[in-house]
C-alpha cells in the first residue's frame, strides 16, 4: 500500500455519496454492571490508555476532511491508533501498523476518537510488508485486518491483547495476575477455516423478482453496514472456498426464489478412510485418507477429525473452525486439567466436568485417565451429539446431560478436590448465576477457554474476588492462534483451589 491510494477507496452504494444522511455525534458505551466486552468498549479503553483518564475531549474534525497522522499504536480491534497533534483526540485507521505515516479520511466522530478510512501510506512502517498480503480484497473486507504483518508479529500482539484485557476488564491487582504465556501458533495461516457464513441483502419488499441483478454476496465491507462482494476467500480451506464458488452460482441461478437476503452456509466435512496397518520399523501406523466435502445445509451432519477422535454435529452447530490446530490445544487444555497433586502420577481416581460441552470436543479428546466425566450444556442438540460421540470413540466412563441454567451442577455428584473444570462459553461469556454456582461446586481445577480474552478476564476477575473464590489463584494465562490475519485470538486461564 506503500504511495499508494486504499483499495476501494471511495467505494460504497455509488461512487462519492455520502454514507451518512444524519450529522450528528453519536453517545459512547454506556456503563453496565459489567462490562460486556463489546468492540466499542475495547476500543475505548485504548483510547482512554493514549489520552489519559483527565483528558478533555478536543474539537472533532470536519466529517469526510483527510488528516495526515503517524500511527502510534495498534488497538485490541485490529485497527491502528493515532493521537492528533494537539493531543486531545485519537483518530481509529484500519489496516495500520505502528510506525506507519498515513492519510486518513474521517468518516464518523465520537467525543474522544474519530473513525476513519485509510486513504493512502505515505510511509510505511518497518513492521509492515505489503508482499505478505495474499488476498486480493485485503484493505476493503472486514474480515482480516493483519496480513501485511508477520507471523510473529501477530503472535506478540495477540499476547499484549490479552494483556490488557486482564489490566482493564478483570478489575484485579496486578499482582494476582501471573505473567501472559505466549500466543501458540497456528499450523496454517491460511487456508485454515472450515466454516464461512457469507451473506448477500434483498430488497425491503417483495422478495426479488424474475430478472432481478444479482446483489453483491459475500462480507461486510469495512467501516460500513452493507456487503463487499467478494468471489473468493482464501482464509477458508479448499472445500469451503469450492463450496463458496458452487454457492454463488446457486444464488445467481435461483434468485427469484429468495423472498429476501440470506446467509449461506458453508461448513467441511471430512470422511476418513483407513488403510491396513502396516509397520514402518518404527512403530505401527495406521494410513488413513480423507475426502473433504462443503455441506450447505444446516441440519446435515458433519464430520470433523481432531486426531484419532471423530466429532459428527449438525452443519449449524457450533465447533472450532480451524481444525489445524485443534489437536495440539485440546492436548494443551487435557494437561492442563490435571490436578497439580496428582501430575505424574495416576489421577483415575479424579473427575472431569465439561461445562458448555456442545458436541463433546474436550470431554472425548481430554477425558482420558479420568474416572468419570460429565458433560453438561443447555442445548438438548448438542447432548445428542456429545452422548453419540462419546460412543463412537469408544469413552464409555462419560455422560451428557441438559442441564438447567438455574442449577446446571445439580446432577454432579463427583468429589470437588478431585475435580477439573473445563469451560468454554460463547463470546459474551458467563452470567454470574453460572459463575455462582461454579464457585458452590468449589472444583479443584479450573480451566476457561474463551474466543472473547475480555469477558474471560472480566470472568477470572469477578470469580476470585468472591467470597467463595478467594482461595484459587490464577496459575497460567495465554492464547491460541486460531484465527490468523485477524485480531481474534483464543484464550485460556487456568486456575487452582488452594485449600
């Protein structure tokens, strides 16, 4: 991008019109009991971390002007960070990096930052590298904001995200807080996603008619409420991106029987099949073959492979998405769950509860050695597919049971010192009822898997700070690299009772 103007620039519903029909200064996040871990709240907090909690707010500038700045900073949401010269006011330039010397055009201001379209690099930074962007809708889409970064590069600022995440959101002393572990990488930087869900709008009335144009169909653009279309994702693994071409055909094929817009789906399924053993002179193995299929319907039955584990769900369902890396982190997250006291020894005699259990990914891949595992979760479907699971891969100590959110541990009936936790909740994490009665069960290991670092550390926070949760202490914190050329990243805290 170095001298050179933003792909896209100038792009919208037509060339130079005006995004927003009411000029009027929109409110921040509102406070809440607890934070919900939102962009608009993270953002804020590294605006507050540039200007200073007693900062005034300066005077926004003209909407639509172009401002010459030096990004000095790049934030928790992927975008780069600038301070105006005055000080008083932080400009948000997405696809930046620190060192870059940008034009930015101001699209949207807020009272203490101003949300902006990148324009042109006039100087690029020495961390950026433009050769390593392999898409060619990379600075328009808002599905990735790093591939002009390194590896390395990404890893590092995942682990200053959960940093602050932990300094901001969980409201403890940092000297209760361990030192953040390094990001572990992903096997695949591209290529990894077995799941895409791109979408396309129709008309307000009527559904489309016989001859209709076909809309735009893929992901949201950058900074705007309305669809970039896009041919190809290189993100998704082959199967996907053939099934996202197959997808597009269909839409444009059949048009006419869509009464609105629509998300499609594409998720892989891989069937396995195995050859004879045979013996290398190193031990025996067992080749096996895979054929990758897309599946577009979601009540079909997928298949997913974490190792020598065999995970069926319907295609809708929730599961990780970069199958890539999954069987190193559920052996991460299998050690982890070891009872200190019991390390290197035989923990048969410990239990294992998997809290939101979905399908069973950690009760199967991290059960063993375990007397007895219980899954539980709110989701009949998702208990179906655990409890076939656990059959198909041979784990007969395990069962599955829909729980009650208002007493979802009233069934456990396992000793709480010989007891590890895994939890994994969705995005906004967990309600202090489900913390409540986590701390009431007082396990003796706690591990919490989080695709949002935020509300895990709002959680860990509020858990230890209770009556009930004085006597844990946080002993590791860190992430996984499942998501890529985007600011995303997997995190993990794994705490211990002490008593």
């Amino acid at each position: 991008m170095s001298g050179t103007k933003r792909p896209g620039d100038g792009l919208g519903p037509k060339a130079g019109e005006k995004r927003w029909k009411r000029k009027r200064t929109a409110p921040e996040v509102k406070s809440s009991l607890r934070p919900t871990g939102s962009h608009e709240e993270i953002l804020l907090q590294d605006v507050k971390l540039l200007l200073g909690e007693s900062q005034e707010p300066g005077t926004a500038p003209e909407q639509f002007s172009q401002v010459e700045l030096l990004i000095s900073m790049l934030g928790s949401t992927g975008d780069g960070l600038a301070i105006s010269q005055d000080g008083t006011r932080v400009y948000v330039v997405p696809f930046t990096v620190p060192g870059d010397t940008v034009v930015a055009k101001v699209v949207k201001n807020f009272p203490s930052y101003s949300m902006t379209d990148l324009v042109q690099v006039t100087e690029p930074s020495k961390d950026r590298n433009d050769d390593l962007v392999f898409c060619k809708y990379f600075g328009r889409c808002s599905g990735c904001q790093f591939q002009m970064l390194s590896g390395d590069y990404q890893l590092q600022h995942k682990q200053k995200v959960i940093a602050k995440a932990m300094q901001n959101f969980s409201e403890l002393d940092p000297s209760s807080i361990p030192p953040i572990g390094g990001v572990m990488p992903s096997p695949l930087l591209r290529g990894y996603r077995t799941k895409l869900t791109p979408h396309f709008d129709g008309p307000r009335r009527g559904g489309f008619k016989e001859g209709a144009p076909v809309p735009d169909i893929g992901f949201q653009l950058k900074g705007r409420s309305f669809v970039l279309d896009i041919e190809d994702c290189p993100i998704g693994t082959d199967a996907v991106r053939d099934g996202f071409k197959s997808q597009r055909n269909y839409v444009k094929e059949n048009l006419h029987t869509f009464k609105r817009g629509a998300t499609l789906l594409l998720r892989e399924s891989t069937e396995r099949t195995f050859s004879p053993e045979t013996n290398d002179g190193c031990g025996t193995t067992q080749p096996y073959t895979d054929v990758k299929t897309c599946i577009t319907d979601s009540k079909v039955f997928v298949t997913e492979w974490v190792g020598r584990a065999k995970f069926a769900s319907p295609a809708g369902s929730f599961f990780q998405n970069n199958n890539s890396i999954l069987e190193k982190f559920t052996a991460f997250v299998q050690e982890q769950l070891v009872i200190p006291k019991l390390a290197g020894q035989d923990h048969s005699e410990s239990y294992l509860i998997d809290a939101y259990c979905g399908s069973g990914l950690f009760s199967i891949c991290c059960g063993h050695g375990f007397k007895g595992i219980l899954g539980v979760d709110i989701s009949s479907q998702s208990i179906e597919s655990a409890r076939k699971n656990a059959i198909e891969n041979g784990i007969h100590n395990a069962r599955f049971i829909t729980g009650n959110a208002e007493a979802i541990f009233a069934d456990v009936d396992f000793p709480p010192e010989f007891t590890s936790v895994v939890i994994d909740p969705p995005r906004k994490g967990c309600d202090e009822l489900f913390l409540s009665q986590l701390l009431k069960l007082g396990p003796k290991r706690l591990v919490y898997i989080s695709c949002n670092v935020h509300t895990m550390a709002r959680d860990i926070g509020w858990l230890v700070q209770q009556d009930l949760g004085k006597d844990y202490s946080i002993d590791k914190i860190g992430g996984f690299d499942f998501f890529p050329q985007t600011h995303h990243v997997e995190g993990y805290a794994v705490l211990s009772k002490n008593s």
